[in-house]
C-alpha cells in the first residue's frame, strides 16, 4: 500500500473514530454536561476521571494523525498556485495542534484534582466536617477550577489557530483545484464557523457543527486521494 493510499485511510479512519469517542465522552459518559455549565462539568469530568484520562489521549492521537494526513496534501502542493496559502496553514494547524496537547493536559490536572476533591469532601463528611471549609477540599477545588479556566482558555485560542489554518488549507486547494471545489468549500465554511465560535463563545456545544464539519471534510479528502488513478 502506497503512501497516498494510508493517508487517505489516515483522513478517513482515525477523524471518524475521533468524532465518535467526543460524542460518546459528551453523550455518555458526561450526560451531555458540557464546558458551558462550568460547575458541573468539572464535578461530571472528576466523575469519570478514570474514562477522561484514557479517552481524551485517544481521541486527541486519532486527530492528529488525520492532521497528518492534511501534512501530505500540504507537501503535493508544493510549487502549484495554492502552495504557498497552504504552507502558511500548515504552519498555523501545527501550532493550534501542539497547543491542543496543553487542553489536554489541563483536562486531565482539572479530572484528576476534581475526583480527589470528592474523595476529600466525603471523607470529611463522613467525620462529621464540613467539606465547604476544610482546606484540603477547598485547595483541591481551586485546582480543578483553576485546570478548567486554563483549559477552556488554551482550547480556545490553539483550536482557533487550527481552525483558521484549515479553512485556509480549503482556500489553497480550491486555487489550485487538486481536490473537487465543494471539498475546499466545505474545508472553508467549517473552518471559519469553528474559528468565530472559538472566538465568540468556546464552551458553547455548538461547535460540535464546526468540528463534524471538519470531519466529513477529512472523510472527503481521504476518499478522493484512495479513488484517484495512478
């Protein structure tokens, strides 16, 4: 199998996987609380730290390779009329991307600190305390808030880099026309939707329709690279 050939799996297989964990992680395992009710979604993500702590790596690594993928189409590129817009985008998805690991890392301090804050507050309550005043509990909390806010902070701005930098990769290939014009249309308008919602309100779950976006636009990609002739 040729390297044309795994990328366009790697476009396909991994960013389908990927949206489909996000949802279940939002559906399933948090109850559909998301970042937007701020005090219940982190005691939801301490909850659940043990599924966050595996999930959320592996759905970031799934994305990634898919982001890869975006690497090859950047480097077929090179000396076409689109390939200068799209090494700038390439730079600007690597950035957004690396500063993503950051979100992550954040979420999973903010899940850690979170459970062990339960754990304090129960044990504590359990000896007849009050959890509200007892320091340990109260110390603990501070960390899982203070996770979240850096989190939903650092998300913001990288996913805005990415975002701006796919919409631009869409902008790059519809110049020089190597994959169907709907594609690069499809890559523009998810991107940019995505990027004003970063912008505008980050924990808002309407994002989910930027980011599915983003997705179909991998799958597109990855079947048209396996469909072209050699």
């Amino acid at each position: 199998m040729d390297t044309r050939r795994i990328t366009g799996l790697a476009l396909i297989v991994p960013p389908v996987l990927a949206i489909i964990g996000w949802l279940v992680v939002g559906i399933v395992v948090l109850d559909g609380v998301g970042p937007d009710k701020p005090t219940e979604y982190i005691g939801k993500v301490g909850a659940n730290s043990t599924a966050i702590t595996y999930l959320f790596p592996l759905i970031t690594l799934l994305f990634l390779m898919a982001i890869g993928g975006i690497g090859y189409i950047k480097k077929s590129m090179e000396g076409g009329p689109g390939s200068y817009i799209a090494s700038f985008a390439w730079f600007l998805i690597i950035l957004g991307a690396a500063g993503q690991l950051g979100e992550v890392a954040a979420t999973l301090a903010l899940a850690d600190a979170s459970d062990k804050a339960a754990v304090a507050a129960a044990a504590v309550a359990a000896a007849g305390g009050n959890p509200l005043t007892d320091p340990i509990v109260v110390s603990l909390q501070t960390v899982a808030s203070s996770m979240y806010a850096a989190g939903q902070a650092v998300g913001a701005v990288t996913t805005a880099f990415s975002m701006l930098g796919f919409a631009l990769i869409g902008v790059g290939i519809f110049q020089q026309k190597n994959f169907s014009p709907l594609v690069a249309g499809l890559m523009i308008v998810a991107g940019i939707f995505t990027l004003v919602m970063c912008l505008i309100d980050y924990e808002n779950q309407l994002i989910a329709i930027g980011y599915i976006g983003v997705v179909v636009s991998f799958v597109c990609l990855g079947v048209s690279l396996l469909t072209q002739k050699d």
